[in-house]
C-alpha cells in the first residue's frame, strides 16, 4: 500500500490474469515535479507532454503549471500535474 495526500492509498494486488492498463494523476507542487521529472530524466525512461503518447520528450504547460506522462514498469500511464485540470479560468 502507497500513501499520498488526502487520506488516499494504492494498494497493489498481484494476479497471474491480465490487468488492463490503467492512467493515475498527480497533483503535486512544482518543487516535486523538479524531483520525479529528474529522476524520470536520470533512469532515461520515456516520457510524454500528452496521454496519447504523441509528444515524446516534451512535457506540457496547460492551465499556467507543467504536466508530464511515463509509463510505470507494467505499462500504466503515470502523469504528474503541477496545476488541477481547467485551474487557469
């Protein structure tokens, strides 16, 4: 089980059958995007400006913040968020 803010938790479950692959967003400040986008950087993982996965090594800028989409080792879409969705009126 993962923590974060909010009282929320993930809890991870392990299955032989398939699981679908899934997206998880992150509303964190800029000072942690700094901290996962260097590391996503450092592990040179691939990394996406859009959940499409069109923009490959850019990351995004909408509602005034920064956002970026990589994928977790089984193929879920993880995206981090500096700003909510629609924050910039």
């Amino acid at each position: 089980m993962v923590e974060v803010d909010n009282g929320v938790s993930l809890d991870f479950h392990e299955t032989d059958g398939d699981i679908a692959s899934q997206h998880y967003a992150f509303l964190i400040d800029e000072r942690d995007f700094d901290e996962i986008f260097g590391r996503v950087v450092e592990q040179e993982l691939d990394y996406w400006a859009d959940p499409s996965c069109l923009r490959l090594g850019e990351i995004n800028h909408h509602d005034g913040g920064r956002g970026v989409y990589f994928a977790d080792p089984d193929g879920h879409l993880l995206e981090v968020i500096t700003r909510p969705y629609g924050s910039s009126g």
